[in-house]
C-alpha cells in the first residue's frame, strides 16, 4: 500500500506543477507586453513553485518505480491526465468539450482493465 501512496503523492504534485505553469504563464502575460516573455515569468513566484512541483513529483516518480515495475507503474501516469482535465475544470474554469470528457471516459476505463490484470 506504500507504493500507492507514492504514486499518489506523484500525480498531486505532477498535477500542481502543471497547473502552476498555466497559472505562471497567465500573470506573466498580464503583466504587459514591455519585456520579453521568458523574462516577466521569471518574476512570477508560480514559476518557482510548479518547478519544486515537479522536481518533487519526478523524486517521487522514481521511488515508486523503485518499488514497482515499470509496466504496472506506468498506466499510473495516464490518471495525470484525468486529474488536469478535472482540476483545470474546476480552478481554473476551464472549458471542456464533451469530446474531450469522452476521452477521460476512455482513459479511465482503459485504467481500470490494466488494474484489472
């Protein structure tokens, strides 16, 4: 059960890191066309944080896949994609085509037949 924690763990923070990105780039972008991008975002602290996300989530990544194979560690990743759908639908008000709920239909049904096997 460690393990699953760990994996846990890692999709929270690979998810934070990613919705920090899209936070960080948006308060870069509104802070005016003076500077060049890479430098304005440079000043936002989401910048730094979705880093540390990151980095601690891929620390984390590789813990899990100590103690995991790979094959049965690796469709953990696609709830990543589940878990930034929703998240970015629910903070940051995103809109979602019904296409694209159907593809996290899809992917949560193709996860569960592999934790099936």
């Amino acid at each position: 059960m460690f393990v699953y924690g760990l994996i846990a763990l890692a999709l929270t923070l690979t998810t934070s890191g990613q919705i920090l990105q899209k936070v960080a780039a948006h308060h870069a972008l509104a802070r005016g066309e003076g500077t060049h991008f890479i430098l304005r975002i440079l000043y936002v602290p989401q910048t730094y944080w979705a880093v540390a996300c990151l980095v601690a989530g891929t620390v984390t990544w590789l813990a899990v896949l100590y103690y995991m194979d790979v094959s049965k560690a690796t469709p953990f990743l696609s709830l990543g994609f589940i878990l930034v759908t929703l998240v970015s639908r629910i903070r940051l008000h995103e809109t979602i085509s019904p296409r694209r709920w159907l593809g996290v239909l899809f992917v949560t049904v193709g996860l569960w037949l592999v934790a099936m096997t």
